[in-house]
C-alpha cells in the first residue's frame, strides 16, 4: 500500500500518516514498535521533547541505515523552553538525540500566553538557518492564529490539534482550510476514549474494516494527516491499513453527525 503525501503551502510533503510517540517511554517498547512500524512502511515520526524519547527515535532510525531524506521527523518545542536562549539551546539538544542536522517539521507545542510571539520569532530563524524545513503550531484555535497575522513574517503551515470524529471542530477545520494551514489530528483514536461508539461499529462491520480503521479514515478523507499511536504491533499495522478502502459520500456525512465535542487532552480555548 503506498501511503499519499499531503503537500503543503510551502510545498513540502509529508507522509498523511504519521506514528505518534507519546507515552511510549520504554526504550525497548520503543524499539518494537518502532521496528513494526518501519516494517509495514510508517516513515513518518511525530515525537516531542516533552515525550522523552528523542534519543530512542534517533537511534531507531538512524539503524535502519535509510538516508535522512526517507525520513519525516516533527518534534516540539516543549513549553518551559520558549525563552528565546533555551528554544534555541533546547532544540540543539533535541537535533542532537534526533541524531540529525534539521527537522522535517518543529512546532510550539502549546499557546503559552506571552511567551509564544518570541518563541514563535525564535523558530522563524531557526527555519530560515535550515534546521526545521517547516514550521507549526499546536494546540492553536483560531484566535491564538489570528493573532499571529500581528507579529509573524511566516504563517504556520501545520496546526497539530485533537481531532476525531467525536471532536470535529468545525470552525477552526475551515479557518485551516482557508489559511492554507495543513491540520494533523492528534489524538485520532479520541485516545482509545470510546470504542463503542454505535455508528463507527456499524460502519466497521460494513466495510469489514475495524473500529480504529473507520475513525482513521474518516479524518484521512477529510483531508487531514493522522497520527495515531500504538505501542503495540499488531495496532501499529492495523491503523496503517487505511488506504484500501473508500467511506461512501453517505458514511462521511453519517460520521459527520457523531461529533460531540469529546475532549481527550489539552483544552486551549480558554487559554488567553
Ligand atoms: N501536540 C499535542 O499536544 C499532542 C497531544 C496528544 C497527542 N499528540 C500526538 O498524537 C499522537 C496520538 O494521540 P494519542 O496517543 O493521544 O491518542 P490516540 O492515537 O488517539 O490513541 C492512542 C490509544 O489508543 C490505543 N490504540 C491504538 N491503536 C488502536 C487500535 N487499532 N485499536 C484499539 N486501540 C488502539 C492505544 O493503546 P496501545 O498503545 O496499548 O495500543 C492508546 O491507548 C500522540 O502519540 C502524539 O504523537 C500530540
């Protein structure tokens, strides 16, 4: 199964599935699951220094002998290091445990009031020295992206945000959408929150796909990246078996009906 590359509003790509690594802190469950994943196809990693496990993904890749270009690596910048000085340093630290001159993508990983238009300037550069391709936001409503019209020379091309089909967003999707702002939705799986929900089931059985495979799909469709994590193998290869089958116009809009604004994870909208 080849896996579609999204194309972004700088006109990079990047693989529409990527593994999510958080909460795999173990090195040795990091490596299992790394290894299945890197053996179904997954080429796209999405880590952060809050996750702790840099390191386990730059040896990881690093062992598969691939050159860096076959590799999409994102990490963030975790929100105790957005002063200017330790952004910079702490994202030196974060290339060196990525065992890699630049990443494929860098995000903030949270709104921090005050502190994210500097850090947002601190990031610009280091897009414009080479060491993050591309640039992004996380956890950004649309107020947080409006804001930066304000003070950014580059528009964020990615917003990672909860997204699924029991957290739809609206709003915010078509906010995206006409900013040429890529979404990748974290927490795809509404973090294994509700697996029984009655119209994903039906549809499983429908398309004799499983429960986990109709919520991917329904957000691939939609036109967003997934990022579902696993840290088991026989998961990992399951959510990445989603790009041989089709959800009817009909299914989309079924699905459309499911949202019920299930928050999973962070909650930004109250942050000012
Ligand atoms: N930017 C941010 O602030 C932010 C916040 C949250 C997440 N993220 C990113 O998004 C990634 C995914 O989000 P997430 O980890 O919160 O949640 P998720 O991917 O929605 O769900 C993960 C949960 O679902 C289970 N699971 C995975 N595949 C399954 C399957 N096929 N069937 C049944 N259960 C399955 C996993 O258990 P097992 O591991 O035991 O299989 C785990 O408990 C993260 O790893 C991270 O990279 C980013």
């Amino acid at each position: 199964v080849t896996v579609p590359h999204v194309t972004l509003a700088n006109n990079n790509t990047v693989p529409q599935i990527g593994l999510g690594l958080w909460q795999i802190k173990d090195q040795m469950q990091f490596q299992q699951a790394f290894e299945a994943a890197w053996s179904v196809g997954y080429r796209h990693f999405d880590t952060a220094q809050a996750y702790g496990n840099e390191q386990y993904l730059g040896e990881a890749w690093s062992a598969t002998g691939a050159t860096r270009d076959d590799v999409f690596i994102t990490t963030k910048i975790w929100i105790k290091h957005f002063g200017v000085k330790h952004l910079k340093s702490s994202f030196d630290d974060s290339l060196a445990s990525l065992q890699t001159d630049y990443v494929d993508l860098l995000l903030l990983h949270f709104p921090v009031t005050l502190r994210r238009k500097k850090a947002w300037l601190a990031l610009e550069r280091l897009h414009a020295e080479g060491k993050a391709r591309t640039i992004g936001v996380s956890n950004y409503t649309i107020r947080h992206l409006e804001e930066m019209k304000k003070y950014a020379s580059i528009m964020p091309v990615v917003n990672q945000v909860e997204l699924h089909v029991f957290l739809q967003q609206p709003e915010l999707v078509q906010y995206c959408k006409d900013h040429g702002i890529m979404i990748e939705a974290y927490s795809p799986l509404a973090h294994a929150k509700d697996m029984h929900n009655q119209t994903v089931s039906l549809l499983a059985q429908k398309y004799e796909k499983t429960y986990a495979q109709i919520m991917l799909r329904w957000l691939v469709q939609e036109g967003h990246v997934v990022l579902p994590k696993s840290g088991r193998p026989q998961r990992i290869r399951e959510n990445y078996a989603i790009f041989d089958f089709e959800i009817s116009t009909e299914d989309m809009e079924l699905l459309r009906t499911q949202d019920r604004g299930l928050r999973t994870c962070w909650n930004p909208t109250h942050i000012p």
